[in-house]
C-alpha cells in the first residue's frame, strides 16, 4: 500500500520484534491497565448508591446514566488522543493522559460524593482515563512486524481487563472507607506516569504525520473502512463495556444477587474476554480476521438469544454470558488485527481513534437502552434480542462488503 499524503514513513518494522519491543508492549498494557481501571471506578458503585441512598433516590436510569457517562467522553476523546499520538507518540502522551486522569478521580473520592449531578460532572472528566486504548494500538504497532501485530495489540487489548480489578477491589474498598478505591487509584496512575515517562520510547522506525490535527482527522473519517471496523467494533467492543458496566446492575435486577456477588460475576465476565482478547488477534494472525469475526458474531448472537429468555443463572446462564464474554473479547482482538493490517501505518492512530470511539460509544448506548426498556417493561429480553439481531448484522457485514475491501489490491 502506498503511502498517503500527509504522512512521513520512515524505516519499517524488523521482521521479528526484539526484547525492546515486548517491553514497550508490556508498559503500554500496563497502561491501558490502570487508566481503564480509573475509568470503570463508578460502575460498582451505581447499583450500591442506589441500594443506600448515598446520591438520593435515584432510579434504575438514573444509575445507567451514572455509569455511561465516562464511557462516552472516553470513547469520543480517543478520535483527538488517537490522532495526537501519531503525530507526539505514546512516549508523551501515555504519561499526559494518566495524569489528567489523577484529578477527577481524586475529585470523586473525596469531594463529589455528594449527589448525582456531582458525580456526572466529574464522571463527565473519568472519561479521560478510557483515550488510553486510542494511545497504545499506534505506539505497539509501530514496534512489530505485520506478522505479529495481531497478536501484540491482543495482548495490548487484555489491558481493558483494568475493568476487572474495578470490580473485584472497588466495593470492598469502598465499604472500609469511601475514599479509599480512589486514594489508590489516583497513586497507581501516578506511579505508572513516572515509570512510562522514565522507561517508554516511541519505536525508532514509526511513521508520523504531518498536517493538521483536523486535517488528519477528516482526511481519516473518509476512509471507507474505517467506518466498516467502526460498526464492527462498536458490536464487538461496545458489547463487552456495555456488560461491564451493567451487568451488576442487571444481574442484581434480574437474579436479585447482592453488589458484591453481581461485582464478582461481572469480573468474572471481564476476565474471559480479557483472556480471549490476545487469542483473537493470535487467530487472527494465522486463520485470517474475518474468518474470527464471524465467529464471534455467531456466538454472541446465540447467547444473547438464549439470555434473553432469562434462563436459570447456574449452567445455562453462566455459559451463555460467559459464551458471548469470550466472543466479544476475541473479537475485539481480530478487529484490531484487521486495522493493523489494511491501514497505512501513519494512519493507525487516527483510524484507532475513531474505530476505538465507536466502540465505546456501543458501550455508551446499551446500557441507557436497557435501563429504558426495563422501565417499561420490567424485562431485559428486548434488549438482549437486540443485541443478537445486531450481532447477526455484523457476521453479514463481515462475510460481504468488509472482506471485499480486504481482499481488494492496494
């Protein structure tokens, strides 16, 4: 593929990556980690304020909204960090972010806990924390060969597993002291940015763009597929935020567990995709992307057919959530392989910006329309039927109009 105007490429990427490389990868999952982590802190929360009446007497929407609004920031921040970095690199912007991540975080825990709308303006700021996934696809990419990048940025990806230590360490934090999960928190962020800073480089051989910040970002949202990987990883990614953060308050609804229990479950859900995310991309690398994402579509559409029809929790339950778990944590591995592939590598930031906002952004919109549909019909069928039907659409896509585009000469 040649390059594209607006991009400078320099020396490509050795055809077998070096100690160096790994350990790049590794700091940059570690990243992803604890921003994540800083960003999934309220979603615990939610069905436990509303239980005690910390913020008030606030409804099941009231609690949706709570825990969609850092995911919106966070996905539609990645379309300005993801461009940013192409052209400042991770070395910079990884530390940037996890310190502007410190201030809302501390805000929370020890000034915002007071009512709703605190906890919205300043969960508007926790959003910062989810750009950091817009940061490392670029940085990893540009340190392995095509070979292994489906594989590295799978491994990357296993750092939205951040969700997972959120929901294990949150609640039973929170009960010893309501400040305490985010004291710790904000001094991870803050060990992390000294050590990114100190250890991180931006690989020798990366491509940086030249031009404007919008420039580039427009000249990126006219790219046919990037719009494809944009729906594709809206369903795949959007699907796991979306039970990350809701499925405490779902199963706490619908299977009327207590937080703590509803938490562990969830964490649970987290850990499968987080495992399945780096096997994604693996199996991307050797059976080909569209051959795992239409995989993974078909899982995730049988098991959110079967959820829907609120099957007994142990064995059936539990196979169909932890079924689509896997699906969409590979799937979101195999999507990313794809981008590393079919994007010039000047443009991967920026492509990863907008495909990663609209992944999060399907993660932002389930759960307002779950808590919407439950009001009205005290049931979750309708929208996990949804999510099948949805998921249906994307196998269709991926098997058509998104293979041609891979498969046509550069």
């Amino acid at each position: 593929m040649s390059d594209s105007p607006g991009t400078t490429t320099t020396q490509a990427a050795p055809a077998k990556a070096n100690g160096k490389a790994w350990t790049m990868l590794i700091m940059a999952t570690i990243g992803f980690a604890v921003n994540f982590w800083a960003w999934a802190l309220l979603s615990p929360l939610g069905p436990l304020w509303a239980q005690d009446g910390t913020l008030g007497n606030i409804t099941e929407g009231d609690v949706a909204l709570l825990v969609a609004v850092p995911v919106i920031v966070g996905s539609l921040g990645r379309i300005i960090v993801g461009a940013l970095t192409d052209k400042h690199g991770g070395r910079v912007m990884f530390p940037l972010v996890s310190v502007a991540t410190i201030v809302p975080v501390l805000v929370i825990g020890f000034f915002a806990q007071s009512s709703l709308i605190a906890i919205l303006i300043t969960g508007f700021f926790l959003g910062i924390g989810g750009t950091a996934f817009a940061i490392g696809v670029p940085f990893v990419n540009a340190w392995f060969p095509p070979s292994q990048r489906g594989l590295a940025i799978g491994i990357f990806g296993a750092g939205m597993g951040g969700t997972a230590i959120s929901a294990l360490t949150t609640v039973p934090l929170y009960k010893n002291s309501h400040s305490l999960p985010f004291l710790i928190t904000a001094v991870a962020l803050a060990i992390y940015a000294v050590a990114a800073w100190l250890i991180m480089r931006d690989a020798p051989g990366r491509s940086t763009p030249t031009g404007s910040l919008v420039s580039r970002v427009v000249a990126n949202s006219k790219l046919s597929i990037t719009w494809m990987l944009a729906f594709l990883y809206a369903v795949a990614f959007g699907g796991y935020v979306a039970f990350s953060v809701y499925l405490p308050s779902y199963l706490k609804v619908a299977y009327e567990l207590d937080p703590g229990d509803a938490a562990n479950r969830m964490a649970g859900f987290v850990l499968i995709a987080v495992i399945c995310r780096p096997v994604g991309g693996w199996l991307a690398d050797k059976l080909g992307a569209i051959e795992v994402l239409s995989g993974c579509f078909l899982i995730v559409a049988i098991g959110a057919t079967i959820a829907s029809t609120t099957p007994i929790l142990e064995h059936l339950g539990t196979f169909a959530f932890l079924g689509m778990a896997a699906a969409l944590g590979a799937g979101s591995g195999a999507t990313f392989a794809l981008i590393a592939k079919v994007t010039e590598p000047g443009r991967v930031g920026g492509v990863t910006g907008i495909v990663g906002a609209a992944g999060g952004l399907g993660g932002f919109l389930p759960p307002l329309l779950m808590g919407y549909i439950y009001g009205r019909t005290e049931s979750y069928s309708l929208g996990l039927l949804l999510l099948a039907i949805t998921a249906m659409v994307a196998l269709i896509m991926t098997v058509t109009v998104v293979k041609k585009k891979q498969d046509a000469p550069a």
